[in-house]
C-alpha cells in the first residue's frame, strides 16, 4: 500500500513538474537573446549524473569541489555531480527527464535508442566539431573513426560511447584449484568442446561441487547466448529480443530461434544438464554464479572479459584461486560498442558547455581520475604514473569517495589510473583488441522500434517465458523450441524480422553511396 | 444567540472532518490529481514536443495488451484469481471473526488476533523468501525435509505451473485473511447482545444463532467490502504475481497477470504512453464491474446498495 502511494505521489509530482517545466521553457527563450552575452561572461552550470557501484557517499562535496576546481579553469563549467547506484540509476534520469528537472549529461546502460526514438537526446554532431576535437581524436586512437557510427542516427551523433576495452571474448571461468585436484591440464581447454571432459573429470573428484555455473538475469545477456554470438557471428541488431538477428555476412535477418545455431546451442547446454553439470534448479535460482564459485559450491562459469588480468581480479574479489581461458573470439556488433554511452538531454538549455565536459571527459587525466578515486593523498595514493592504491589502512568500503567499480563507465580507460597490481600492458592489449576484432558487417546499424513497439513488448515477453529454461538447458529442447517459436510467432515477430529487413536494406543501400 | 445553531453542526463534524482530511488529501493527490494524466494514453510520448505537444494516436498504445494468445491468459489469470481472493478470503475472514469473537477469554483473543494480523505485515519480497525456503529445488524444506524422507519423487515447484494457482491462493488467503476479518470482528461486536440472549432463551444452538443472527446482521458489511474489492478486480498483488513466484518463466501460464505483463513488457521499451493505456484500461474495467455489481445488489436490495 504504501509503496503504491509513493508511486503515485511520484507520478503527479512527475505530471505538476512537467507542466511548470513547459510554462518555464516558453519564458526563457524569449529572455534569451537579451541575457546572451552576458551568458557568456558567467560560468554555466550542468548537472553530471554518474551510476556507481561502490558505496555511494553521504557526503559528495569535496569531490564536487575537486571537479569544479578542473571545471572551470579548463572550460569555465561547473558541474552539478550526482552519483546514483545502479539500480537506481536509470530510474533517477528517467525520472528527472519525464519530469523536466534539470538533468544534462547521463549515460544508458544498454537503452540508446530508446532514448533517441523519444527525442529525449539532443544531436550533437555541430557541437562536437567545435569543442569535441580532442575527444574524437582520442576515440580514434583508442577504437578507431568508426565508434561514432554506433551512436548516429539519421546523421545526427546522439552521443559518445565510452572508450575502453569494448572486446569481451568468451572465457571459461573456473577455479584453478579445483582443476588440478581433478588433474585435468589447464592447456587442454580450447574450446566449448572440451569442457564436458573437464567436467566430468571434476564432478568425479568433487561430487559435492557443481561444475558449471547457474546462468541467470538477463536470458540474453549469459554466457551461453554470448558464446553463440562471439563463435558464430550473430548480429542481435541492437535490440535484445534476438527475433531479429544477421548471422554471418549474407544481409538476411532471421528468427535467432529458429536457427540451427541456437539449436545446437541448446542441445549443448541440454547435454550437459542431464549429464548432472548443472544444478536442477539453473533456470530458476537466484544465486549467480560468482557466488557460487566464490561460496565454494561452484567451479566454472562462462563471461565475456577483455584483457588478460581477469583472473588475478576475479581472484582476489572472490577470494578463490580463478583462472580463466578465452574459448571463443567476440563479434562487434552495434549494441556491443553504444551499451555504455554518455548523452546530452534534448532539454538542456547548456548543451555547449555539457559537449565542453564531455570533451574533458574523454581527454584530462586529472577529471577523470578525481572522478573515480577521489582526491589523491586523502582517497587514495598514488604509486607510479598508472598506479594507485588506497591509503594505509583502508579499502573501497571505507574511503571517504571511491568510484573506482565505475571505471567501465568514464571516459577513457587509457588514462585511468590502475590500481596497484595490475599489469600496464593489458589495458595496451585491450585497445589493441578494439581494432583488431572483427566487426560484423551491420556495425553501426541501429534499429528503430517505433513502428513495431506493440510487438516487441509482446515478444519480450515471450522470451522472458522461454529463454531461460533452455539456456540452462533444464527443458527438452526438441518440443520446447518449437513451442517457443510459434509463440513468438503469434507475438508478431515477423512484423519485427519485415521491420528490420527494410530497416537494414534502406541503411546498407545508405552505406554504399 | 442567532450563532449558537450554526455553529454546532461545524463543532460537531469538525472533528470528523480533520479525522477524513489525511484520507480526503490521500486520495486527492493519488488518485484525483493523476486522472489529469489520463489522455497520456493516447499520445506517442515525444520529449522534445513534451506530452502536451505529442501525437494523438488513439487507441495504438492499447493494442499490445491484446496483441497475443498472453491476452487472453492473463486476464483469465486476473479475474480468476481476483474472484477466488474476494470468495475465499471473505469467507475465511468471516470464519476467523466469528471463531474470535466466541473467544470469551481477552488474552487469547487478542494473542491470536495479533498472530493472524501479522502476516499482512510482511513485505512481499520477505514472503517470496519464505516461500523459497519452502520449495527450493534443492535445500527447500518440502523437497527436501518431507517428500524425499518419504521416498515419493520431489518437485521442481518453480518450473512446475499446476500447482501454482493452489499455492498462490493459500499465500494470498494466509497473509490477508487475519487483516481482512478486523472489520467482521468489528461488526460482530457491534451486534446487540440482547438478541443472542433472547435466541438462547427460544432454544437456538450456537450454529443457528450464528446462521440467523451474526450472517444476515454482517450481510450489509460483506457486501460494502464484496463492492469495494470488486473495483479492484482488474488489478493485482504484483509482489504475489512476480515476486514470489520468483518470476519464473516456466510459470507463466499459471502467474501472469496484467500487471505482471505489463511490467515485463514495458521494462525495456520504458513508454509512459502505453503504461498509460493499460492503468486506464485497468481502472476503467474496474469501474464499470462497480457499477455493474451495485446495480445488481440494488435489484435484489435496494438497502444495500453502496449508491
């Protein structure tokens, strides 16, 4: 009851604020002309709101302070810094753009566009040739000139996919101690198909433990379906249904689900089911498979990880002796560069100076590091020219400011600071990824959902009914799938594989010219 | 002295006034205030244009409730579940009010009371692990305490729908009954005693002073309250439907109801218009089976009508 009322009381005060936000809009333009030059002269204000994964602090105004100090020597903006957790991240900008309150630069995690079908995004393109040279420089250096096509729509760049490692190849997760009690050599796996062995193997030392990991969340976002994609490149087309899907090269968009590539997925995963590898309770249990390796219970899992550091990572934050081996290559596909991307909203009256910031972002050392870690000697402190670690004593939950689990999300990765340990060279080898892996031939092609919403809302449903009982493989596959599809085709995915086909067609004949 | 009389009637129901106020402003703010927003439902949400600049599409935010064979489960789903809560709980209510009230003794009607009360009081996603603890795959209490000491083959409950519809209600009725059977114990209070005495004195046993007196004396109580959640039948528990069932897929065809499904339809595509078009579709349904019902009661009884 309670939690209703809240709701609701959110939902008028969303409803009242976007009434004096539309009375207020129409006063200010007619001001503005006068008040122009005098704009100028004055340090404009935008409001920067960060998700972050560590303990979000009471207190974030030495922090604030830090970064208007860069601010405004360097570009003359000061910035309103919100940090918000991520699950209450995309509910707090959504929230603040419905209700028209004052809300500049945030990132998506995984909606582009979403945001870009509703206009709440403003197009940033004669923005960036003018305060963002810097910016698509280093995006150049570190991706290649063709990140920006992930995020442009109709010729306008709606935003800037953040700059790190974007490669996350397949790689079986597993516990190294376990591996030799089962005395299996780490060598020997290649591949997908050598694990049943070492399963089996491990199963028989250590009965007790479950040899692969639950998969869970978001049916298609596991490891499984990651692995089809990276092995077998499968072009999801940036939404995440998969109803409509490239595979391969030959321009043809298809049911995932009715491909053989799915199939034999499945009867993979369904192989490994019965042969006991998997818990009985996959498809529904709540506990991820980090847990369980970290808990003892559990041996592998499979992730999509850039570099080759991963294992001293995963080590040391599940307190387990992990290794990891890469068994399958990654496909780039649009969604897989602009899941991650910083945005300007369509009713900021500061785009100038959020485009300025932007460009600070990407590039200065300084605003990136104050950022993540805080203000040095007093958050942390710093080792060599790349490394950091936390003052004597404490660690990220007892810092006063750490954002440092957000280093995925800001800025560029080639000037963060590393925390102590970590070797230099992988995040050389993670750029050097971002160019060397293959691109599918759609990359950049994004997908508009506007004239088929009714479907997709049905389809996602249907999906969310199906997927996961066969992606851990706790169904019969033969009758499940079929099921699966006729439903999916009652849902109207046809309308959405016609809808993209035409989507694709129009955008590779763009392409050509 | 011409003051006198115009001002006691403001004396007298000033106080229930300032008791109705916080309710008055409850539902004013919640529920008279969001009405404005109603045509949102048949816009294309634009934020660039705002809502009131927005495209008026009709009824095309309201077609993907209908758009599949889900259609029709979940509403099979909502209305049957919402039935058999209303039919159940009542009866169960009344049941536990009528067992409370012969309790002579204060202490132990008031430790029972308190102890049926109390599951209203958990939070659902507290419940949804209860629930868990109970029928876990591996560990859960029933799998793996009853059936498997017993030799009969256990159930994988969170991928098994036929036996989700008992257990939902038992959920329901077991955390709602206690709450729901205050008003009842309340009636029953209200309830001259002198006419139980009068009944004793004729020679009527407990049962039948229960079937003629304490029944047709609550009937006006149970069907006010029969009225009330009959508006509310197009509506469900979400944290009952998702929550504890813990949002299986393979239980779908026995959890989804329209709330459940507008949830996980709208989670990606985050449209306020077409979230829109299945609140008012919800209320409006809802308002029309009040109306419906309170017609018929006034048929059959014009003195119990709610209007």
């Amino acid at each position: 009851m309670k939690k209703k009322g809240l709701g609701s009381l959110l939902l008028s005060m969303v409803i009242c604020g976007s009434l004096l936000s539309a009375c207020g809009g129409n006063s200010n333009t007619s001001s503005k002309n006068s008040g122009d030059t005098e704009a100028k002269a004055k340090v404009a204000e935008i409001v920067f709101a960060l998700p972050s994964f560590n303990r979000i602090p009471d207190d974030l105004s030495k922090v604030t302070e830090a970064i208007n100090a860069i601010t405004t020597a360097k570009i003359g903006v000061k910035v309103d810094f919100r940090l918000f957790g991520p699950a209450d991240y995309a509910q707090k900008v959504n929230l603040a753009l419905q209700s028209g309150e004052k809300m500049d630069i945030f990132t998506t995690l995984g909606q582009f566009s979403n945001y870009v079908s509703k206009s709440q995004v403003a197009p940033l393109e004669e923005l960036l040739t003018e305060h963002g040279k810097e910016l698509t420089a280093i995006l150049d250096k570190d991706f290649g000139p063709d990140i920006l096509k992930t995020t442009t729509m109709d010729g306008h760049i709606y935003g800037i996919p953040v700059n790190k490692g974007m490669a996350l190849p397949t790689n079986i997760i597993y516990n190294a101690d376990m591996l030799a009690e089962a005395g299996v050599a780490a060598d020997s796996i290649q591949s997908v198909e050598d694990l049943p062995a070492v399963f089996g193997a491990v199963k028989q030392k250590l009965p007790d433990v479950v040899p692969f990991g639950p998969i869970n969340v978001n049916p298609t976002d596991t490891g499984l379906v990651n692995w089809m994609k990276g092995a077998s490149k499968v072009d999801y087309l940036t939404d995440t249904t998969g109803v409509g899907v490239v595979i391969g090269d030959n321009g043809k968009v298809v049911n995932f689900y009715e491909s053989d590539v799915f199939k034999n997925g499945i009867q993979m995963m369904r192989d490994w089911f019965e042969a006991g590898y998997l818990q009985k309770d996959t498809a529904t249990t709540t506990i991820t498979a980090m847990e369980m390796v970290s808990s003892g219970r559990g041996f592998s899992f499979l992730g999509g990880y850039s570099g080759m550091e991963v294992g001293k990572q995963l080590s040391a934050q599940v307190g387990k002796n992990i290794e990891t081996k890469r068994i399958a290559p990654f496909y780039f596909d649009t969604s897989a560069v602009n899941s991650v991307t910083w945005m300007v909203s369509s009713t900021s009256k500061e785009t100038e100076a959020a485009v300025k910031f932007l460009n600070l972002l990407y590039t200065d050392k300084e605003l990136i590091n104050t950022i993540l870690f805080g203000i040095e000697g007093e958050d942390y402190i710093k080792v060599d020219e790349h490394h950091v670690k936390f003052p004597e004593g404490m660690d990220a939950n007892t810092v006063p400011y750490t954002s440092m689990l957000s280093s995925g999300i800001v800025g560029s990765e080639s000037l963060q600071y590393q925390m102590e340990g970590i070797n230099w060279s992988d995040v050389e080898l993670k750029l050097k990824e971002n160019k060397d892996t293959e691109r599918s031939p759609y990359f950049g092609f994004i997908f508009d959902q506007g004239q088929v919403k009714t479907q997709m809302s049905a389809v996602n449903n249907v999906v969310n009914q199906f997927l996961p009982a066969l992606v851990s493989g706790s169904v019969d596959p033969e009758s499940i799938i079929a099921k699966f599809n006729s439903a999916l085709k009652d849902a109207g995915a046809q309308d959405i594989i016609d809808s993209k086909q035409q989507q694709l067609d129009q955008w590779l004949a763009a392409q050509k010219q | 002295m011409t003051a006198k009389p115009k001002s006691k009637p403001l004396k007298k129901t000033l106080p229930l006034l300032i008791l109705a106020g916080p309710g008055l402003l409850y539902f004013l703010i919640n529920s008279y205030f969001p009405m404005f927003g109603v045509f949102i439902a048949f816009k294309d949400v634009n934020y660039a244009k705002g809502i009131f600049g927005s495209d008026w599409i009709g009824f095309k935010n309201f077609t993907f409730l209908f758009q599949t064979s889900d259609a029709w489960i979940m509403t099979r789903n909502t209305l049957l579940y919402n039935l058999t809560f209303i039919a159940l709980g009542t009866v169960v209510s009344i049941i536990i009010a009528i067992l409370m009230s012969e309790l002579l003794n204060k202490l132990y009607s008031k430790l029972f009371m308190t102890g049926l009360i109390l599951p209203n009081l958990i939070s659902m996603i507290v419940l949804s692990l209860l629930v868990f603890a109970f029928l876990n795959a591996d560990s859960g209490f029933v799998n793996h305490s009853i059936l498997r000491p017993l030799g009969i083959p256990e159930i994988n409950w969170y991928s098994e729908a036929k036996y989700w519809p008992y257990l939902l209600v038992l959920i329901q009725i077991w955390k709602t009954a206690g709450y729901g059977s205050i008003v009842y114990f309340a009636s029953i209070a209200g309830i001259d005693k002198s006419i139980y005495e009068s009944a004793k004195i004729d020679g009527a046993g407990k049962l039948k002073q229960i079937r003629m007196i304490t029944l047709p004396l609550l009937k006006p109580t149970i069907i006010v309250l029969v009225l009330m959640s009959m508006g509310r039948i197009f509506n469900s528990d979400f944290g009952l439907f998702y929550q504890v069932p813990m949002n299986s897929g393979a239980l779908y065809s026995a959890t989804q109801t329209i709330d459940t499904y507008v949830y996980r339809a709208l989670m990606q595509l985050n449209d306020i218009g077409m979230s829109a078009a299945a609140g008012l579709y919800q209320s409006l349904v809802g308002f029309a089976l009040v109306l419906t019902v309170n017609a018929i009661v006034k048929k059959v009884n014009p003195e119990n009508a709610l209007f």
